[in-house]
C-alpha cells in the first residue's frame, strides 16, 4: 500500500516512520512502523511503581509516565535515529481510568488514582442515586474503576485539592498534554470516565454536574483518528525528527488493541486469553448494557462504538493450580491434550481475584466443585480451563442481552496456543475463533496505525485490516449439549440462577 500525504510530504512507504507509545500500569511500550505497517523498532521502559497506601488503593506519580515515555524514545533516538527521525505520526495509547488532576499550572495536584483503585464503591451508589437515567446517558454503570467515582471520592475526602482542579486528564492524555502543550482527550478513552453521553459523542453536562465538575474541567475531545496536536518544536529536536510529526487522538489500551487487530465492524471482536481475560466486540450503535457490569464505550474510530468485559483470572488460574500441583502450565496442558473433549463434570470457578464483569462482585472467589476421588492432575487442568471458558462465556451473554451478534472472534494472548482451550471456548461460545499468524498485535501497534491514519488523513478501513489467519478453531457439535448442561451447573454454582 502506498499513498500520498494529504499535505504533499513523501510517499506512504517504507521509508516514512510512525511511532506508537503505549502508557501501561507497570511501564511504556514505544514502537516504530514504516509505511508499509512492518515492525522497525521498539523499546520498553523500566517498570513503574505504584503506591497502595490502603488496602484497595492503587496510585502513580505522573512524572514516572512522563520519564518513561522519554526514556523508551531517547533509546528509539540513540538505536535508530534516522528512523526517528522520519516520523510522520504519533499514536498514544494508554491504561484507562486514571483521575490525573491538574492546577492552573498544568501540573498534577497530586497522584493519579489508577483504574484498579476500588476504594469508591459508596460513590458508585451516590452516583447512580444522582442521575437516575444514567444507563441511558452512558450505557453503564458505575463501578470502582471508572473516573466518575474517583472525583467524587476527592470532593467528599479531599475538598480543599478538589476546589482547586483545573483539568482532570486520563493517562495519556497527560502524555499528550507534555508532548503537544494541549489539553485534549480521544472518544473512546473518556467514553471511560463515565462523563461522555455514548450516543452523542461530547460530554454529558448532567454527568458533570453530579461530580461538582463542568465542561471547563474536561479537554477537548476528538476522534481517535484526528489530529489532536503536533509536537513542540524543542521535542522534535531532542529526538531528531525532520518534521514535527502530527499526534493522533489515540484511544484506551484497549480500543487501540482491537484497532491492532483491525476489529473495528459490527460484530467482529477479540478473545484474549492472558493474565486476566478479556472479550472485545466492535458495534455499529451504542448499546446499553443494562444491570451487567460491562463496558458500553465509543471506539477508537468514528461512528463506532465497542463492549468490553473482563475476566480478571485467566491463564493465572492455571499458574494458581501449577503451583499447587508442582507441574509447569505447559505441563498441565498437555496433561489435558490437544484434541476436542466433551465438558469434565469438575467444576472451576475461576474468581481468585473475585469478578468485575459482568457482575460487580469484589468479594467473590473461586472454587472447584464436584472434586472426588477419581479425579486427577489433567482433569483438575480442564476444570480450570473450561471454567475460565464459562466465565467468558458469561461475559459474551451479557453482551448478546443488549443486543450485540458475536460473529467472529480473533483469540489472542497465551492461552491462544491451546488447542484444546481454543475448542472448549469456541464450543461453550457457539463462535469460530480465528487465530493470528502474528504474535504481537498489542496496543502499541494500534497506537501507530492510528497515528498513520492522523497523518495520511486515509479511511480507517484502509489501514486497519485484519492479520493474516493461521487457523481456525470450530465450536464442536457433538460437545455443544455437554458443554450447555455443564455450564447450566457452573451458573448454579456461582448464584446466577
């Protein structure tokens, strides 16, 4: 693929640089594609510290993102500085969530309260006791991580900070703000905070309101897609870079995942089997969520909106039993085998560190169910696997109870390369799961192609193509009946019937 620049600059080709910068919890992610969308570079930054003062606290300094991010490109500058040099465009992509409260002067008041932060669960219910038809304004309610509910928690605990807020900025957009001097916030990221009216697109003045804020306090809000600024001419010195390359939007970490893997239509969705779990489908129109506690956000491209919900145990449960079993994961794996099975009648609820989605349940933990003599090492292996399978499951029901079709699902992360996981999810859902040929499709990568879409002004459509497919795994048929009826115990088990 190879087009021309809107403003008369070089071909979009392998000689043209765009730079993607992921701001996660633990560290930064910074990576450089040419115009063709191959991998050229990337450099991760040292870790990050978080502070939990309390028990259910989670806080970072902003200063540590800022010296991250600078850190990951002065490395890019000193191991390939003619290909930094050549950037065009700038994604920023970022954990969700974070109150960062800025002063008059711009700088942090104070540190950011991060997205797993729970300590506001009494403002959750002040705030859906002050805006009664919230479901209809933002599609969700409120739950501990959202931003929303950590504003309150200042207003009511630190009042004499909260008189003196300015701006609240996400993560990245704090980034954004020392890159370009502006103040400006993506659709799909501040469709988090639980602020933006999800149909309209803009701030939701009635969602302020109940937070003691207004539309003075927020950024401005543009597409993922759009330029939000350029980059101060002193930072395009330090790092060597020919033009000031234009920024993009951005989006949330996730929304800019699935922008990686090019899920952006009605539909289609991801499956990522990781650390915690995570199902991702793509919409043509907001959809309220109702009583499920799963996200109803804007997605990262225009006249799109996406549901999101997470299964906070995934492949850790594995871990979890491995450590108690004195057995690797990959040996439990093959324990349980590559070829399609019918549902164990052992039971695994996969809670461990309790449930957000689709039910709100911090408390919740996990258990097996069922366990007797004749069970051993594999089947305890495939009770955790099918039980991370069902609460995926649970997820994607949530999702279909407000209207949305799962059609396709790209399953990525490391449970990705089980087989036999991949069938049990793929019959438990009654989806085709696509795996990828590419191992690494992560936020960053979509931070990049947004960045490519901002300064080449081309369709999203155009740039964000799906990878190439090495496999697909079917739902099994013969299984479908035994899966059903295990999973109709599963839901007993865990107090949904």
């Amino acid at each position: 693929m190879r087009v021309h620049l809107p403003w008369g600059r070089r071909e979009l080709g392998g000689d043209i640089m765009f730079l993607g910068i992921d701001l996660g919890t633990s560290g930064v992610k910074s990576i450089l594609i040419d115009g063709e969308q191959k991998l050229v570079a990337e450099a991760a930054s040292r870790p990050l510290a978080v502070t939990r003062a309390h028990p259910g606290w989670s806080e970072q300094d902003p200063s540590l993102w800022w010296d991250a991010v600078t850190e990951t490109l002065d490395a890019l500058a000193a191991s390939h500085p003619d290909k930094l040099a050549a950037v065009e465009g700038i994604g920023l992509s970022g954990q969700m969530y974070g109150a960062t409260v800025l002063g008059e002067d711009g700088k942090p008041l104070r540190q950011a309260i991060l997205w797993n932060d729970t300590r506001t669960g009494a403002e959750c219910r002040e705030l859906e006791a002050a805006v009664p038809d919230l479901l209809d304004r933002v599609g969700r309610k409120p739950t501990p991580g959202v931003t929303a509910s950590k504003l309150l928690w200042l207003r009511r605990h630190e009042p004499e900070l909260f008189a003196h807020i300015h701006k609240v900025l996400l993560p990245k957009d704090y980034i954004r703000l020392r890159l370009t001097g502006e103040m400006v916030s993506d659709m799909a990221d501040a469709s988090g905070t639980m602020w933006v009216d999800l149909a309209r697109r803009d701030w939701s003045d009635a969602m302020l309101a109940a937070c003691g804020l207004d539309r003075s306090h927020m950024p401005r809000l543009c597409e993922g897609t759009a330029v939000s600024g350029v980059l101060l001419p002193e930072l395009a010195s330090r790092w060597g870079m020919h033009r000031r390359p234009v920024i993009a939007g951005g989006g949330g970490d996730n929304a800019c995942g699935a922008c990686g893997t090019g899920v952006i239509e009605d539909g289609e969705g991801t499956v990522s089997l990781g650390t915690s779990g995570v199902l991702f489908v793509a919409n043509n129109t907001p959809r309220n969520a109702g009583g499920a506690a799963i996200e109803s956000l804007c997605h990262a491209v225009p006249d799109r909106w996406h549901q999101m919900s997470v299964v906070l145990s995934a492949t850790s449960c594995l871990t979890w039993l491995s450590a108690r079993l004195k057995k690797s994961p990959a040996e439990l794996a093959a324990l349980v085998g590559d070829k399609p099975r019918p549902a164990t009648d052992l039971l695994f609820v996969p809670f461990l560190d309790g449930c957000w989605s689709p039910r709100d349940d911090a408390a919740i933990r996990g258990g097996f169910l069922g366990l007797a003599h004749q069970h051993d090492d594999a089947a305890m292996a495939q009770a955790v696997m099918q039980g991370v399978a069902f609460a995926v499951l649970e997820c994607a029901n949530a999702f279909r109870a407000s209207g949305t079709d799962l059609k396709r699902l790209l399953a990525i992360g490391g449970g990705s390369r089980s087989r036999v996981w991949m069938s049990m999810l793929a019959t438990s859902l009654g989806v085709e799961l696509d795996l990828p040929e590419a191992s690494e499709l992560g936020a960053a990568f979509g931070a990049a192609r947004l960045g490519m879409i901002a300064a080449s002004n081309m369709p999203p459509e155009a740039i964000l193509k799906r990878p190439a497919i090495r496999g697909v795994v079917e739902p099994e048929a013969a299984f479908a009946a035994s899966y059903a009826q295990a999973f109709e115990r599963w839901e007993a088990f865990t107090g949904l019937c």
